[in-house]
C-alpha cells in the first residue's frame, strides 16, 4: 500500500476551490454556483465528488500509517461516521481527530 500526496486534490483547480469554499468558509451551494457561473446541481455534483476523493485520501493515509494491508479497518471508522452524521464533510472532520 502507498501513501497519495494530498496535493493531488489541488490537481483540480476548481473542484479544490469548490471544496474550500463549502468547508472552509461556510459558503451555501448556491453562493458557489452564483461565484462560479455554473448550476447549483453541478456545484453540488463537484463537491461531492472531491469530498469523496479527500475522504478516500485520508483512508488510505490512516491505513499506510497504521501499517494496514488494508483500507477495510480505516473504512469502517468513516462508514459509521456518515451513518451519524448523515454529512461527509463532518464525517471527514471526525476522521482526522483518528
């Protein structure tokens, strides 16, 4: 198993800002589509898609640490964190308090 930079979410320039824009500073989707120019449903759709390869970084980075063969045990830990908090941004927080 290898560690992924997570420099390679910044790869894409706008998903990234997408991403910044909703976690960081609190920003509504719509707020995002108005700054962007592009549809609230497309904003939504980037944001998740970037959430979900954040999260798998982060599984696969736990995992390597913790000299997993896996990213099964470190899979479970967020499973259940979506299955609380219904959010993947705040399962993502929960995940790096691991």
């Amino acid at each position: 198993m290898k560690d992924i930079p997570y420099s390679i979410l910044k790869q894409d320039e706008r998903a990234y800002e997408i991403m910044l824009l909703r976690d960081q500073y609190g920003n509504t989707f719509t707020d995002i589509a108005r700054e962007c120019e592009i549809s609230v449903s497309r904003v939504v759709q980037i944001y998740n898609k970037i959430k979900i390869k954040q999260i798998r970084l982060y599984i696969n980075h736990i995992a390597v640490v913790f000299g997993y063969k896996g990213t099964s045990q470190v899979r479970k830990v967020y499973d259940d964190a979506y299955e609380c908090y219904q959010e993947w941004s705040y399962a993502c927080v929960s995940g790096e308090e691991v």
